[in-house]
C-alpha cells in the first residue's frame, strides 16, 4: 500500500514526523509520501504565547508540539507513486472514498484539538472516509489542567489511532480502536482573549499549586475496607449506605491499590506503600484478624524502580503477584516463597513496554492481561500519549506464558472507560471489569463494565455503572476495587499536611 498524508508544510511538528515513521514501520506500507503545500493558516499566535508560559512556570519542554524545521520532512517529499490512501490531518482535501480525514470532536486540525483542549474536555478524535468513521479514540491527558502536555498527549495518541486504522486495514479487520459511539460535536473558533485569559488563570493556579504542594503531600492516597455482609459493590453499582474504615497511616506515606487474598483462612491486604519522602513506593501487607487490621502494614517486595498495583492471586498451589513495574518497562511474575514475604520473579510476562495497573483473568481457556499502555512499540520523541487512554490486551495458555498482544491492540481509546481498576469478576455467567474514569483526571471515579466479547477477533464491553465519592467515602477520588477474605477495599486520594 502506498499512503501520502497531506499536512501543513508552513509549520513542521514532530508528531507528523512520528505519524510519518510509525505508518513506515507497517508492515505492508510500500511507500509513504507527504503533501505539504501550505495549509490553513489558522493558528492563533496566542497559543504559542500560552504554551511558553506553561513550559516556563512547570519545566515543560513541548514533545509532538514542537515545531520543527522545514527540511525534517525532505524524506517524505516525494510523490513519484500513485497513493492508495491519503491521511488528511488538515481537514481542507475534498472527501473521497481513499481519503481519511482526521478530526477532532467534528472540526478538522490542530485548532480543533486546541479548543477541545480549552474548553476542558476529552477530545474525540475520528478518521472517517465520505462520513464513514474508520477509527475513533477519547483521547486522555495525564495532567489535564495544563494545555501544553495535554496538547502533546492528544497528538501522541492521534498516532496510536492512525497506525492502529492502518494496521487493520492491511489485516482486512473492519474495525479499529473505538471509544464510544456518541455524536461528533464541532468545536467553534479561538479568539486571542480565549488565550490571555487562559493564561491568567494558569497564572494564578500556578501560584496557588505551589503553596499547595508547600503545604500538604499530595496525592495522598488512603484505603478504605469494610466487612462484607449483604451485596459488594458490583451487585449494588454504588456505594453503600455503610461506611468505611480508613486504613491509618502516619501521614509521611500513603497506602494505595488495595488486594485483599485469603490464604489458609487468614485474610492479607497488599497495598502499595508510597513515601513522600523517597517518592518510589513499594509493596507492603497487612494481617487481618477477626477484629481487624493487625498492626501496621511490613513490606515484602522493593525494587530499584516504583512498585504498585499488586495484583495478587493463588494457583497451583502457591501464591503469585503481578506487580505494576511501567517505570521499568515490564510486566513481571513474582512467586512467594515464604508468603506473605519472600517474593522472588518468576518470569518478565511482557518488556519493552510501559504498561499500566496489569491484570490478568482466565477466559475461555486461555489467560487474559489487560493494561493500559503509553507506547507499545517504540521511544516516541513525539510523546508516548497518556497513561490511562489506550487498552491493550494479550493472552497465553497459561498465566505464565508467553503471552501474544491482540492483532487490535489497542482495542480500546478512551480515559473513561480503559484502564484497569481492580480483578476481574465472574458474576452470573458475566466477567465483570472494574475501571477507572479518568476523563476529568487521574483516578475521579470507578465504573463497573460488563465485559461483553474478548476473543482474538475482536473486544467488548458495556458499562452498567459509575461510581464516584459521594457521602460515603471522605476520599476526594475513587481508584481501585477488590475484595477477598470476607472484607471490600476501595482507595482514593485525600490530603495530607507536611507541617
């Protein structure tokens, strides 16, 4: 297949070179070209004013976003070979059935995205050919209140949908990654005071964010356990009307990402346990006896890298953990060999990948991983996307391998409804997944989908409901769900002062 993609040669950046080599490095691509006449000019010269006062208060360097100079596409500016697909990133080629035009929330170009952006939503981002949605990703931002990382968060992940749309067109597969099916809404124009009073109001968060961060550790996360008499939440699809009992810390650490396991009759909590001081967590466990928590919770497994997400779990005889290791680019098994301490690693299940909150369940014969992924298949100087928008799946016949990704991946483009939350429940004849929505920022609430196809063909869910902090729960944000050895765990973020 030869593609061209038409983008606007007056202003370079490095996402459309990342677009460019990401379409080159797939298989079946014989050839790819740019058409890079001037395109519309409708760059307001305050967005570039904005993005540098962000980059000067928070240390920001601009990743896709960066202009770069004209000569950067001279490898692609040739057009000796008829296309097969045009990429219209512009939004002025007239539509026809070889040509995919991207737009974000119906508007085509950057300016789009920008005002998305501004207005403080999750950008939908759709390639369509005559009106047809080819691909469609929600597109997540790890630090939603800045415009430029999230700006740079968008356009990375932009390349994760294109080349995922272009993978499954070569296979002959009819879909590729989709966030919901609801209707396109157009973005409207930015006027320069958009833009200065965008930055004002950065200004001023700014200042009020560092005597915030002087003040108090944040995030500061805390667990929340109660015995579970009646229906969980899965059953309820809220919170219930009984209240929780904070997990205590000394306030110079959080405890995060509860997993609860009974093992020969005792209940044990493994949490993540995270010193402000060293800012790199560990995994650490806590006993329960019949009227509680029994002291403090002790670690049992540290790395050089940050630990989270224990996702534990007995088989054969033995009990087993996958904790979440991204900042070292693995998924990794360890194996306790004198439980509920001396973890030792098994196997590396997945490398080369920054993968988010791993989760594995058997279906159909075969073990199942979910996470979400920044970048599965290269450094990306463009930006590697959000933390918490692309799922990704893999499988193997057995749980400790060697796993296969789903010719799909990513199935799914969207931060409300993608990274994982919890284990997978089996609940009449239903596998039921729990979910994090972090369309309005990391860990705001859970929801609860039904996981309705999961085969090498194709994925599926529907969500039955969403959970966020209400009266039961004094945590500002809802983040993780298990429960085990008679008890239910939820966590979420509160504050903690340093003084």
């Amino acid at each position: 297949m030869h593609v061209r993609v038409r983008l606007d040669g007056t202003r370079p950046r490095q996402w459309q070179v990342a677009l460019l080599q990401r379409i080159s490095d797939i298989p079946g691509i014989l050839s790819v070209s740019v058409d890079d006449a001037p395109g519309p000019a409708a760059w307001p010269t305050g967005a570039d004013l904005l993005f540098r006062l962000e980059a000067l208060i928070h240390g920001l360097q601009p990743l896709g976003s960066a202009l770069l100079p004209l000569h950067e596409l001279d490898r692609w500016r040739h057009r000796d070979t008829a296309a097969d697909l045009v990429i219209d990133v512009c939004g002025d080629l007239p539509p026809g059935p070889a040509t995919w035009q991207l737009a974000y929330d119906g508007a085509p170009g950057e300016v789009a995205l920008l005002a998305a952006l501004l207005a403080h939503a999750v950008p939908r981002a759709t390639l369509a050919a005559e009106g047809r949605i080819v691909a469609e990703g929600h597109l997540g931002a790890d630090r939603p209140g800045l415009v430029l990382p999230s700006f740079d968060d968008a356009l990375a992940r932009t390349v994760t949908v294109i080349a995922a749309a272009l993978r499954n067109r070569i296979a002959g597969r009819a879909g590729a990654p989709a966030g919901s099916s609801e209707p396109a809404r157009r973005s409207g124009g930015l006027p320069l005071p958009v833009f200065a009073r965008q930055a004002g109001r950065m200004l001023a968060g700014a200042l009020v964010h560092r005597l915030y961060r002087l003040c108090y550790n944040a995030p500061h996360w805390r667990c929340g356990w109660r015995r579970l008499v009646g229906p969980d939440l899965i059953d309820l699809g809220r919170l219930p009307d009984s209240a929780w009992t904070v997990l205590p810390d000394d306030g110079r650490r959080f405890y995060a990402d509860p997993f609860p396991i009974a093992v020969a009759g005792t209940t044990y909590l493994f949490v993540e346990d995270f010193p402000h001081a060293t800012g790199k967590a560990i995994i650490s466990v806590l006993r329960f006896g019949p009227d509680g928590p029994e002291g403090v919770p002790i670690p049992v497994l540290e790395e050089p890298h940050h630990l989270s997400y224990p996702f534990v779990f007995e088989r054969e005889g033995s009990i087993w953990m996958v904790p979440e290791s991204s900042a070292a680019g693995t998924v990794d098994l360890y194996r306790a060999t004198r439980f509920p301490g001396g973890w030792t690693k098994e196997a590396t299940l997945l490398s080369g990948v920054v993968a988010s909150d791993a989760t594995l369940v058997e279906h159909a014969c075969r073990w199942w991983m979910f996470a979400t992924v920044r970048d599965a298949e290269r450094d990306a100087p463009a930006g590697a996307g959000s933390f918490h928008d692309a799922l990704y799946l893999w499988s193997a016949p057995d749980f400790r391998g060697p796993y296969t990704p789903h010719p799909a991946n990513p199935v799914l483009v969207d931060p409300a409804l993608a990274r994982p939350a919890g284990r997978i429940v089996a609940r009449g004849g239903d596998l039921i997944r729990p979910i994090q929505d972090c369309a309005a920022g990391y860990g705001r609430a859970l929801g609860l989908a039904r996981i309705d196809r999961l085969d090498d063909a194709g994925f599926a869910q529907t969500v039955l409901a969403r959970i966020a902090p209400g009266p039961g729960w004094t945590g500002s944000r809802l983040h993780t769900l298990n429960s085990g050895g008679g008890i239910e765990c939820i966590d979420g973020a509160a504050r903690a002062r340093r003084f």
